[in-house]
C-alpha cells in the first residue's frame, strides 16, 4: 500500500484552505518533504517545507517545477478556481477558455509531466481533487472542467497502474473555504476532508466519496436524468386535448 511516511509530497494550490491541510497533514504522517507551490508562494516556518513558484496553467513553469522537484513521490493537483458565474450562457469564452486550464488542463498536464519521475519510484501517488460538481452539473463551465478532469484521472489511472503508481480521485460537496464562502448549507471542514484523502491513499483506494451528497449523487448516475435534476419536470409543456 501506498504510504505517506517518508514520502516526498508536491501539493498545488498550497496556499489555500485545503492545500494547507494537504501541506500539514502529510508532514504529520511522516512526509520527509513537502514542495508547497502556489503562483505566488508564501513563506512556511517548517524547513520540511519548500515553496515553489507553480502557475498550473503555464507550460514553463510546470517544466521549472519538474527540474526543481526530481523527488517527488505523491503529487496533489489540488489547484483550483471558481468561474464568475455558474452558467454556461452568461460567462465569456475567455471565462471558459480560463477555467478549463486550471480545472483540467493544468493538472492532466502536470501529471504527464511528474509521470516519468513517479513511475521510477516505489509507491508513488497521484492525487487528483474533482469535486461533486464532476458529476452535477450545477456549475457551469466548472462542472465541465470537474467532469473532464475525472475521464482524465480513470484514464491516467489505467496507464500508470502497469508501473506501480496508484491514482486516487477525490469527490466532495462544499468544504468551508474561501473559495466555498458564497454557498449556502453543509460543508465539510478541510482537515475533514484531506484526512479522508489521505486514509483513502494509505488503504489503497481510488475514489474518495467525502460526503453524503457526493454519495447521493454518485448513485443518481445509473437513473434517469430527470431523477438527478427534477426541475426539468417543470420545463414540459402538458399535453393539450384536441377536439375533432
């Protein structure tokens, strides 16, 4: 099984809500290093960390990033952002174009170019974060993003398995960060969350179902579409009796 003891962990997104926990949580489970990346890294009272300048959606700075990082054996994509609306119709193609290269290209590309150095590694991990949104499409462009990056996670999956790399693909509601500060209803606390990614990655498993509506939906997909989103019920025009 895969271990976070004296694994080398790289963490995108460190700065934020979960990526902090993300950053912590592996030192308190025996991580000997933790590269924290961020566009603009922020300082870190713990020599066991590094901050590394990362822009996910920049094909140099990944490059610098691989050169910078040669020992990395569990990487994290868990950089992420919100585009300004959650409808299709209303946001621009830049807001489309900009929100697929951090929500999907940026991590599928990241991966394919850690792959060489976790494939050399014994028990080297990828952890990819979606989100429930992969699998509702309540959020627009965002959820198209979420929903591509998990087709990408089940494919990279397949093709790093053969050299001893595990994949685990995290699926969550609303975690109560910054990024989740507009949403109203349950949400879970990020170490919540990161401890059950984490414990999901040291037992073996692929999928990290964090929540009851993350459940709930999941087991939605096999019904109708209607049962998953009711309100097109309501978009059917009734059926009119004609009189001959």
């Amino acid at each position: 099984m895969p271990s976070l003891n004296g694994a080398v962990v790289l963490v995108t997104g460190a700065n934020g809500g979960i990526g902090t926990h993300f950053v912590h949580h592996a030192l308190a489970r025996g991580a000997a290093k933790v590269y924290a990346t961020a566009r603009t890294p922020r300082p870190w009272d713990d020599e066991r960390i590094v901050p590394l300048t990362l822009d996910v959606t920049d094909a140099a700075s990944i490059a610098a990033a691989v050169t910078a990082a040669p020992d990395v054996t569990a990487l994290i994509n868990n950089a992420g952002a919100n585009p300004p609306s959650a409808s299709l119709l209303e946001v621009t193609e830049s807001d489309i174009r900009t929100n697929m290269e951090i929500n999907f290209f940026g991590p599928v590309l990241l991966a394919r170019a850690f792959a060489p150095i976790l494939a050399a590694l014994p028990q080297a991990v990828l952890v990819d974060v979606h989100s429930v949104a992969s699998w509702y499409g309540f959020g627009g462009i965002y959820s198209a993003a979420k929903a591509a990056l998990w087709s990408a996670t089940n494919s990279l999956r397949l093709e790093l398995a053969p050299h001893g790399v595990h994949v685990t693909g995290v699926h969550m509601g609303y975690v109560e960060t910054r990024m989740a500060a507009h949403a109203d209803g349950p949400k879970l606390q990020p170490t919540e969350l990161v401890t059950k990614v984490y414990d999901a990655v040291e037992a073996g498993e692929y999928e990290v179902i964090a929540d009851q509506l993350t459940a709930q939906v999941k087991a939605a997909l096999s019904g109708p579409v209607e049962a998953l989103y009711p309100e097109l019920r309501d978009t059917r025009a009734p059926l009119v009796a004609v009189e001959e």
